[in-house]
C-alpha cells in the first residue's frame, strides 16, 4: 500500500491513540464532523442516522451497539456509517456519565411506581453490568433500560437537529462555493 506504516503499530499503541488521540480531540472531533457532513444522502438520512446511533449508544446493550444501529438506520431509513458514527459518542470515556444517568433516570421513572432502586455507584453499576450473571444483572439492568429511553429520546432529537442543519448548511456552502469557482473559471456564460 501507499501509505501504509513501515512498521505497523502494536495494539497497545492503536488502543492509546484511540483513547488519547496523538493531535488532540478537537482535531478528532472536527474529522469526524467534517467525515459526517460530507456522507452521502439527503441531510435527513445523514441526521437520522447519526440521531439512531447516538440514541442506541444511551441503552446498556454493551457491545450489541453496532448490530442494533445497522438495524434502525434501515428501519428509518437513516444513513448507517451515520449511524455507526453516531454510537461512537458511546465510548470508554462517556460510559460513566451515560450509565449513571441512565441508571437515575430509571429510578426516578420506577419510583414513581414504589419501586425505587438502591443507589449504586458507577464501578457498582460496571462491575454488576460487565461481569455478573444473568439473574443478578437484572436489579441493575432494569432501571438502566427504562432510564434509557427518555434520555434516548432527548440526546436522538437534540443530535438530529444539529446534524440536520450542520449538514444542510455545509452542501449549501459547498455548493456556492463551486457555483463561485465555476463563473470565475468560466466566466458568465449565458
């Protein structure tokens, strides 16, 4: 290949840039922005598709991420590498804030049913979600699903509409810039 590495990275090496990437996040975030709103699609399935991701990214199905969004972009007809990108924002960085709030958010809706769960903390919640059995993730899992949901819905509609008009508003710009270079190179030709 052209430009492939002479010596390739180890896997330690791909999993520290990955957590820490080499030139910083902000140059990470504005990659992927800019790979977002240069996808293929109307804005609408780009926005969905990112919208789908981030909110499945918010459920405590941990390591199905992927599989579910491949699904719901095609249900609703989203953009799915919009989608893949968009379960990104659930990471080993965001998973403690995603799943405490989920988990309170879960308890909050099961106390108004005289059902409320004992409070845990975020190495309680891992360690119960990562490594128990079946039977005993339940007490755990349960408030997590049901918390899941409004703030699934929260962070799908506040994403959407960003992407939406970030997009729309990108492939305008575009579009006039090239409309600018093509009189200029061509002249007023009418």
């Amino acid at each position: 290949m052209l430009f492939r590495r002479r010596k390739p990275l180890r896997f330690h090496e791909k999993f520290s840039h990955v957590m820490w990437p080499r030139r910083g996040f902000k140059r990470a975030v504005r990659y992927h922005s800019k790979r977002l709103m240069r996808m293929s699609g109307s804005p609408h399935s780009v926005a969905a598709g990112f919208a789908v991701g981030v909110a499945l990214s918010m459920t405590p199905f941990v390591g199905f991420h992927y599989l579910l969004c491949f699904v719901a972009a095609y249900l609703v007809r989203g953009n799915v590498l919009a989608a893949v990108l968009g379960t990104t924002i659930g990471n080993p960085l965001t998973f403690p804030i995603i799943w405490l709030t989920t988990y309170e958010t879960g308890g909050l809706v099961l106390g108004w049913f005289g059902r409320r769960p004992e409070a845990l903390s975020f190495r309680q919640i891992s360690h119960g979600l990562l490594s128990d059995s079946a039977h005993s993730i339940w007490p755990i899992f349960e408030p997590m699903l049901i918390g899941s949901i409004p703030v699934a819905l929260v962070t799908a509609t506040i994403s959407y509409i960003a992407v939406y008009y970030a997009t729309d508003a990108f492939r305008t710009a575009r579009r006039e810039r090239v409309a600018i270079r093509r009189r200029e190179l061509h002249g007023n030709r009418s």
